[in-house]
C-alpha cells in the first residue's frame, strides 16, 4: 500500500477503525463491489449504453474492478472564480492540465465544465472517462444569488464522448423548483443517450444557519440526497455530514418546517461521524445509489483530512470520493500523491464496512 492508513489518521485512528455499532446494518445496504453494476444498476431501467459506461467509470483508473470511485472534479473556475481558484498554482488555468492530473492520480473519471472538457476532448475523451458538469453559479451578478444557470445542453456533453453529466441543485434555495425541474430533463435525456447521470446534492438556505451550520445536517443532506435519486441520479455527491438535527432546530419556536421522526436521531443515527455518513447512503436507496462524498478546501492537514474523509464513507457504505482543491490546489505530484492517498484507503482490505 502506499500508505499507512491508521498512522494517517493518527489519534483518531481508533474511533474510526474500531467502530462497529452503527445504527443501521451494513445488511440492509446494497455495497460497493467489483460486481456493483451487474447486481445492482442492471436491475433498474437504465438502458445498455448507461450501464456500458457505469462500467467504464467503475472499471478505471487505480480503483477499477473494486466498486469504488476516485473522481477529481475541477468547475470551480466558475464556481469559485477562476483567480480565487487556481492562484495558488496557475498551470491549472490550462485546461489540459486538470485532465493530466486526474489520469496521473490514477482517477476514475474527470469532472469539470464543458469549456474545461470541450478544448480537450478529441486528445483525451477516449483516453479517462469525461464528466461534464452541465450548470454552475454565476459569481458576477450582485448580490451573489443561490443558482445554478444551465450552460450548454445534454448533446454537446453526449457529442464530446463524455461518459457522464453531472448537475447541482441548491435544494432550499428560491430557485431549488426551477432547478429540480431542469436537471430531472436533463437526466432523462442524459439516460436516453447512454450517459451516467451524477447529482450534487447541496443546501442553500440561510435560514439553515441557526445555532450551528445545518447545511451538513445528516438529516438535512440525507433528504438531498433522497430528492436527488428520485430524479434518478445514478451517484450522488454530497458534503461529508458534521451534525444532525437540522429538522429539529429549523422547528423551534413556531416555525414550521418539513417533517421529522425522533427516530431519525436515536434509531437511524448516532453522533459518530460514521453513522451520520450512513444515513445519507440510506437515502441512497440503501446504496443502490452510490454516495461519494466531497474533499472540501484545501488546507494545512489535506493528506490527513482527505484519509478521514475517505475512511468514513468507505465505512459507512459509501463508494468513493470527489476530492478537487485539495489535489489542484498544490504541485500536480503532490496532487497526485494526495489522490492516490485517498485511493489506498479503499485498497486497504483492513478498513472494513461497519
């Protein structure tokens, strides 16, 4: 192995290695495995040209054959701006750069935006399996809103040879109806030509600020991801969760808001960081839907963070991760060392499903 997993994670080695109580058993999950597309997206109405390139993104790169996913997702030029992003290591300006990176990381697929993919796509859409990501927010307008504009179509995505499209829906936003509606179009086109359909799951809603951040509310977040495979998304990225009771605290006082069940927090979850991943893969349809959960910011600790990260949702059922600034965001051989990092961690027979 190219890392020691348990010395990575250092004291919190043991918390998450030795944890085996979660709330809701593995046996009720559908699990990642090399067989993942045959037992379990065969079985659904996606058509034979979506189950072929299942099987190329699953069957790519370092984690090929395992059922697990490796993805490096670069559209925050759009998302974050294009300065803010790739100041801090300018080659990533260059299109054919975040393609490179992600086939030295030994990815499973790139993800990025139809300009990024596009310029390069005759040179590599044969060579790593192409994710367009098909909207983005605009950053220019003032105030910044919470949406996601629609920036080009399913057939230029389908015409470069992409394997896959992916979308955001700020679920909580003013603008989530309109979202929800145009992605599920999109989807189903996407399916109707053979393409992977991956769906970002995110929350945008300041009133989700309450006591604490409830944008990484494992209730919150686990309803995402339950609207998101509803309009047949076939991965679902989400945020890794940090607490719970998002339900509870947006119903204090004499709001009103959604619905909830105790049981949520006391039989479905605990506060260990491995259940609360759980119960997002459990609005996963049990796992039938994979979960990949994303790397978050680059900073001081990312090899130790990214483990973590990856530890948690590989234990808790998840299949794999979509870690972007962390990896671009430093010289592309560490980027591609920190990559291979986070795909020891599902290499390593040792870290087991809780």
């Amino acid at each position: 192995m190219g890392c020691n997993v348990e010395e990575l994670l250092g004291e919190r080695a043991e918390n998450l290695l030795a944890f085996n109580s979660p709330k809701i058993s593995k046996d009720l999950l559908h699990l990642p495995g090399p067989d993942f597309v045959d037992r379990v997206y065969a079985l659904s109405n996606r058509n034979n040209r979506v189950l072929g390139n299942l099987a190329w993104l699953f069957n790519h790169g370092r984690l090929g054959g395992t059922g697990y996913l490796s993805i490096l997702p670069v559209d925050q030029g759009i998302e974050h701006a294009g300065g803010a992003s790739f100041a801090k290591n300018p080659i990533y300006f260059d299109p054919e750069n975040i393609i490179k990176l992600a086939m030295e990381g030994g990815c499973n697929g790139v993800a990025s935006t139809f300009g990024v993919l596009g310029v390069m796509s005759r040179k590599y859409a044969h060579k790593i399996p192409f994710i367009v990501k098909i909207n983005h927010n605009e950053l220019l307008t003032v105030p910044n809103r919470y949406n996601q504009i629609l920036y080009g179509t399913v057939e230029q995505a389908y015409d470069m040879g992409a394997a896959a499209v992916g979308a955001t829906i700020y679920f909580g936003s003013e603008e989530s109806d309109t979202q929800i509606i145009e992605i599920a179009e999109a989807f189903a086109r996407a399916h109707e030509l053979g393409m992977v359909t991956i769906l970002w799951c995110y929350l945008r809603n300041s009133a989700f600020k309450k006591d604490k951040d409830y944008h990484a509310a494992a209730d919150l977040t686990g309803q995402a991801n339950h609207l998101g495979v509803t309009i047949q998304a076939d991965i679902i990225k989400q945020k890794l969760p940090k607490t719970n009771g998002g339900y509870k605290a947006l119903n204090m006082g004499d709001s009103s808001y959604g619905k909830f069940d105790e049981r949520i927090y006391s039989e479905l979850a605990s506060d260990h960081p491995i259940d609360l991943c759980r119960y997002q893969v459990a609005n996963c349809y049990m796992g039938r839907a994979g979960l990949i959960n994303s790397g978050g910011a680059s900073a001081e600790n990312d090899f130790v963070e990214a483990a973590v990260t990856a530890v948690i949702n590989k234990r808790a059922g998840g299949s794999g991760l979509i870690s972007g600034r962390k990896a671009f965001q430093r010289p592309m051989e560490e980027g591609a060392k920190l990559l291979n990092t986070i795909q020891d961690v599902y290499l390593d027979s040792t870290v087991t499903i809780a």
